[in-house]
C-alpha cells in the first residue's frame, strides 16, 4: 500500500488501526485456507450490514482478496450511507484491488453503465497514473459527444491527468459541445484546478474566447476558469469591457469582477479603479469597489465613502458593505475616513448591522456610523436584571400580532436567517417551536447578546485562505477536498482544502449583534412576544402544514400579451427577478399591505392582474382540494387551467411537482388572503 500522493488527513489514522484490527468479522472469513468464493458471499453480505463498523471490517477483508470480484463487492459499499472512515477504508481497498478491477473494467466484466457514483470513487482513489490509463482507452473506444452524453467530462475533471484534460479543452475552444456539455466541460476543468492543482497542458489563454460565447452559462463558467488559471494574455481587457457594459447579464458581471480580482495585479487595479469611477452606474461601482477593495484598500476607501454619502437604499448600502467589510481592517480605514455628519440613517443602519455579523465586530465602524447619521449607539449595558424585566413586560405588555410585522421587516432581517415551519433561511435555527421550548428570557438574551449563549451547531468558523480572504460561516458541509460554508447572507461558499491557511472555531454567533438597537421599546416588546407565542396552539402555531406559507407576486402587464406572453406565470422560473418572494405568516396569511407592496410596479405599467404563485408537490395522483380563504377576488388556476375562486375548489393532479397560480384583479387586492390544502404538501424553499 503506497501513500504517499495521499495526505491522510489528521485523526484518520487512528480509524486506519480499527480497520485492520478486523475485531468483529467471524475468524472464518480471515482463514488462509477457504477458497475465494467462500468467503466472497458472505463478504457481499456483510458489505451491506446495517452496522458501519462491520461494513468496515468487511471492506478490508476484501482488499486480502486480489480479484475483481472482491472490488465489484466493496465498490457496492457505496449504495450504504458513508462517512469519512468508511470512505478512507474503501479507498485503501480499492487501492489494493486496483489491477484486478482496472482490467475487469477494460475488459468489460465490470460495466460502469448504473454504477457511475462507483467508477467515480474509484477512478478517485487509484493512483493518477492508472486513473490516466482508465480514462484515455474508455475515451478512445468511445469519444466524448456533443451532448456530452455519460458522466465521462465530470470524471476527467476529478481524475484525469494533464494529458485528459487538454483535449477536454480543446474540444470546448472548438465548439465541439452544445451550451450544456460546453458549461460542464469548463466547470470540470475548474474543479480540476481548484481541488487537485491540475491543469490542461500548453497555453490556456485562449479561454478568453469564450466570454463573449452566447450563453451566460458558459460565459460564467468560462470566467470562473479563468480566475483559477489567472492566463489571459491579450485577452484581458475582455474582462473589464463586460463588467463595465450594462447589456452583460447580473451572474456574468458578478463573475468579471470576480476574475480581476482573482487575476489582481496592475492590469486589474487600473481596470477597477476606472470601473468604481463616478463615470459608471452605481451597481457597476458598488460592485468594483468590493474587488478594488481587497486588491488595494487604501484606493477603495474613498469611493467607499462617497458611495456611502450618496446612496439612500438600505438594500444597495448592505451590498456595499458586505462587498467591502471582509477585507481585513477595512471597517477601521472606513471608519477614519467617514464624515462627521450627512450619512443616511438607513446607510448608516445597514452598515452598523453588516459590521456586527458574522462574529464580526467592527465597534469603530459602528461608532463612526452612528455619529455620521446622528444615531444613537446603544451603550446600555445589558443585565440579567434587565432582561427578566424586558421579558416579563413583553408578557404583559406585548401584542404578538404586531410583532410578527416586526419580525418580517426587511432591514432586521430575520426572515432571511430564520426559517418558521420550514418557510425561510437557514443559516439559523427553525425557530417553530422556540416560544414553546425556550424560556422568554432566553429569547430576550438571544436577542439582546446573541453571543451569549450560541446553540449548538450553529457556531461559526472562521477561515483564512492563503491568498489572504476571510471566510465566516456556519459548516454546512465537507469533504476530503472541500470545506462548505454557509454565510451570514444564507450563500454557500465552497473554499478547496489546498487554499486553506487558518481554520478555526468562532467564537461569536453569526447572528448580528444590536439588530434590536434600531427598534423602541414597543416594536421591542411586540417581537418578544411573538416569539414566546411560537409554537403554542393557535395562530402561531407552524407545526402543521398544508398551508401555503411560500410566495411568489409579480403582475402580468398588456406588453405581456401584446408580445404573445400572457402564459408566462406558468413558464417562468421561480428564480427569474420578476418574481418577488414572499414568506406568509406563520397562519398561512397574506396580509393586503404585503401583497401590495409584493406587487408594486417599479414603472408605469397597465397591470392586468397580480399573480400570486405558490408550489405544491402531489405524491399520488389524483384529486387534489383546496381551499382558498379571502373575499371575493382571486381565481385559482393549476397547471395553466381554471379550476375554482373563492371557497372550496378541486383539481385532478398527476403525481409530481405544480404551480398553483391565484389571478387577483389589481384593483381588488383582498384584505387578507389565506390557501390551504389537506391533499399537497406545499414547497417551501
Ligand atoms: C445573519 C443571520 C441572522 C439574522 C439576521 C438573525 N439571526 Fe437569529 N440566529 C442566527 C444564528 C446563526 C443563531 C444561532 C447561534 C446563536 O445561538 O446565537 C441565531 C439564534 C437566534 C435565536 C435563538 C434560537 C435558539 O434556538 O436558541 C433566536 C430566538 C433568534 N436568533 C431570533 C432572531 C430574530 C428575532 C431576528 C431578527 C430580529 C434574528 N434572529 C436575526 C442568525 C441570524
């Protein structure tokens, strides 16, 4: 057994000593003297027990048997959930059995067709060299096709070798693939640069030729590529002309600052300090100061501060902190340069809140935004004396109702972080039963010093990569190559093991400390007691589905249908930014205040109808009942056919995924509207 192209990572060998110890397989699968097959048939068996240590004996009780079969056997182990013992013992078998499966694989005895998860890990685990071998015969019986049919461009990019992924390359430069395979190809060379080092040979500049490619898809992937190869030559310019031109679609823009701010150098710095110029619109200029900012912060920080004077959008002024605050000692330049009055309350807000997330903690920022605004920063010292007194006045003096309005406004932004009955973010806990399960004190702390006391598994880490960035998050997952963090703003945020630096437990919640500083004392005391209701019977109770609780309004205008699009509500992705997402409250209502704002037109527009669209999935097919509480008003259509208004309504459903869509006339927003059904579970997320 060789190791050494395999770090292992560190408390592995511990679990390497178990595997070999073989403790609980009977002495009779060991025994020198069975033959092959006796001890194969109960090893398939075993391979599969419920119990993962003894799927662990048994893989390495396989690895004693050098045939095919015995891989065919341990490969099987994958169809079993796994965890990173388990993982490690199948790698070291297969390393073992790599020969016999190797030629069991080119001679066709072991067919990969059903079992790509399988050559997947294995192709992975052999050495470079024989997973090179692998790959090149399988792709010169059969070469890859335009539709790039078969998983084989994903696994040249996690094991193929130089000499595989520079044919992959040429045939994507060549438009030897349609839009979706040419996106795969270029995201599976990233991945083999960003999780292996390993790069197609010969000159990579010409991925260049790809960014002005028809496809945003591929232009994001493509631009990506780039970051991770840092080669443009004579292509570099492309770059700042597509985050400069207002025609280039959001997601491409984003990834073009992404790349100069990756590639960094003199190039790069000059292209975004002409892009964070006042010649530019402010979303090109919020966005080219982020990059600006962690390639020099010293020239990012005045256009930080005029930006900050002249914004007035509470949404604009977080981006443009969150794009700039994670440069380190940014919030301490920033807070120099700041002036003494003149700062929008809002600016001002989003930025002392953005300055207290994700465990980070930019007092002088804070400070310096507060006085810039004429805010208040809110010294009080907390107490437990204090608290117990919030939280038996929030029981007294609290109105839960108007706490929930509290609770969904935008700027404290709770919705994003917090899910109740399934309907909202997740970077903290669901918060369905908290009023039920906590004492109101605690909520009151939780609130007041969120650092406190952080709930389990929800405490962040914090990680520097080599070419200097921070990373704050809770863990959403990892693996051997990659760690996944999920932050503050709910996006993952994949960082390859290889650019790691500094790892390290936080110590402070992710939830932003002082979000209660903009609230008096009365929205303070409704939330409170919003919060102790949750969970208790009646109108706060989410524990029960059935309602529709997730939302999507936008408004069908006469251009819709005099471009032949009338049908579009039923057609368009629910991530397209026409559609406004909306969480109900946690009774399922929607209140006419909620809708409107949902629904209200950026221009003028001849709205012919607000729709309002929800999913639900049907497990088998049939009638389907529903229920819509409101007013008269709104039509209920499933699947683009009418099939009720206002009361009970049914429609007959094929097992599977569907849009209900309710058609309010946008003249007659109802005051409260509320849809439920007893036969669909409704989607949340
Ligand atoms: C940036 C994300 C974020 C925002 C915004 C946020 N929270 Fe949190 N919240 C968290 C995280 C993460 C935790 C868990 C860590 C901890 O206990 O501090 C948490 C914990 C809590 C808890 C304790 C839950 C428990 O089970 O112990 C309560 C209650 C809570 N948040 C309420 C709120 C309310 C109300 C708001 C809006 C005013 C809010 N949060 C805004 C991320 C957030």
């Amino acid at each position: 057994m060789s190791s050494s192209w395999y770090t292992v990572p560190r408390g592995w060998v511990v679990s390497l000593t178990l595997a070999s110890s073989l403790a609980c397989l009977p002495s009779t699968l060991l025994g020198a003297d069975d033959t092959r097959a006796d001890r194969l048939v109960p090893l398939a068996r075993l391979v599969q027990d419920p119990t993962p240590r003894v799927r662990l004996e048994a893989l390495r009780a396989l690895a004693k048997i050098p045939s095919a079969q015995a891989a065919e056997i341990a490969l099987t182990v994958l169809n079993q959930p796994m965890d990173p013992t388990l993982d490690y013992a199948l790698w070291l078998t297969i390393n073992d059995l790599a020969e016999p499966w190797i030629a069991a694989l080119e001679s066709g005895a072991w067919s990969p067709t059903g079992r790509e998860k399988q050559l997947e890990f294995a192709l992975k685990a052999i050495k470079p060299d024989q997973a090179s071998r692998v790959l090149a015969k399988a792709l010169a019986k059969q070469p890859l096709t335009r539709e790039g049919q078969g998983p084989w461009i994903e696994l040249i990019g996690s094991a193929g070798t130089p000499a595989e992924l520079r044919p992959l390359l040429d045939q994507t430069l060549k438009g030897g693939f349609d839009d979706a395979a040419t996106a795969r190809a270029l995201r599976a060379l990233g991945e083999a640069s960003r999780l292996r080092r390993v790069q197609p040979g010969g000159a990579l500049t010409e991925i260049g030729t790809l960014f002005s490619h028809n496809a945003p898809a591929v232009q994001v992937e493509a631009l990506k590529l780039a970051a991770q190869w840092k080669q443009l030559g004579s292509h570099f310019p492309k770059l700042g002309q597509l985050a400069a031109n207002a025609e280039t679609p959001a997601a491409v823009r984003t990834e073009a600052f992404n790349t100069l701010r990756a590639i960094g150098g003199a190039g790069a710095l000059e292209s975004l300090t002409t892009l964070a110029g006042p010649a530019n619109s402010p979303t090109i200029r919020l966005q080219a100061v982020g990059s600006l900012a962690a390639l020099d912060l010293g020239r990012a920080v005045p256009v930080v501060v005029e930006l900050a004077r002249s914004l007035k959008d509470e949404t604009a002024a977080q981006d443009l902190w969150r794009s700039v605050l994670p440069v380190k000692g940014a919030g301490k330049a920033i807070a120099g340069a700041l002036p003494a009055s003149g700062l929008d309350p809002a600016v001002a807000r989003a930025g002392m809140r953005v300055a207290r997330e994700g465990g980070r903690s930019d007092l002088d920022l804070v400070a310096a935004l507060a006085k810039g605004a004429g805010l208040a920063t809110d010294a009080q010292a907390f107490n437990t004396q204090l608290i117990k007194e919030l939280a038996a006045k929030a029981g007294t003096a609290g109105d839960p109702n108007r706490g929930e309005a509290v609770y969904r406004r935008n700027e404290l932004a709770c919705t994003s972080c917090h899910a109740i009955g399934g309907a909202g973010g997740k970077v903290g806990p669901d918060l369905t039963s908290i009023g039920a399960s906590a004492p109101a004190d605690y909520l009151v702390e939780s609130l007041i010093l969120p650092n406190a006391k952080i709930k389990e598994g929800y405490s962040s880490v914090e990680i520097t990569t080599k070419d200097g960035s921070e990373y704050i998050g809770t863990l959403a997952r990892e693996s051997q190559q990659e760690v996944v963090l999920r932050n503050a703003a709910g996006a993952e945020q994949a960082i390859a093991k290889n650019d790691i630096a500094k790892r390290e437990q936080g110590v402070n919640s992710l939830m932003p400390s002082g979000l209660l500083e903009s609230l008096n004392e009365r929205d303070q005391l409704d939330l409170f007691a919003f919060l102790s209701r949750l969970g208790k019977p009646g109108d706060f109770d989410a524990s029960k589905g059935g309602v529709a609780r997730r939302w999507y309004f936008a408004n069908l205008v006469h251009t819709d249908v005099q471009n032949g699009n009338g049908d579009w509500a039923w057609k368009k992705p629910l991530t397209d930014p026409r559609w406004k997402a909306l969480y109900g409250r946690v009774n399922g209502q929607l209140t006419r205040q909620m809708m409107e704002e949902a629904a209200r037109a950026e221009f003028w527009t001849g709205k012919l109808a607000v729709y309002a669209v929800t999913e639900i999935n049907v497990t088998q097919a049939g009638p389907v009942h529903f229920q819509l509480e409101c007013a008269p008003g709104p039509e209920v259509w499933v699947d683009g056919k009418k099939v009720g208004a206002v009361g009970a309504s049914t429609a007959d459903l094929s097992a599977g995924r569907h849009r209900v869509v309710l058609q309010i006339p946008p003249q007659h927003v109802p005051d409260a509207l509320r849809l439920t059904s007893p036969d669909a579970a409704f989607v949340l997320n």
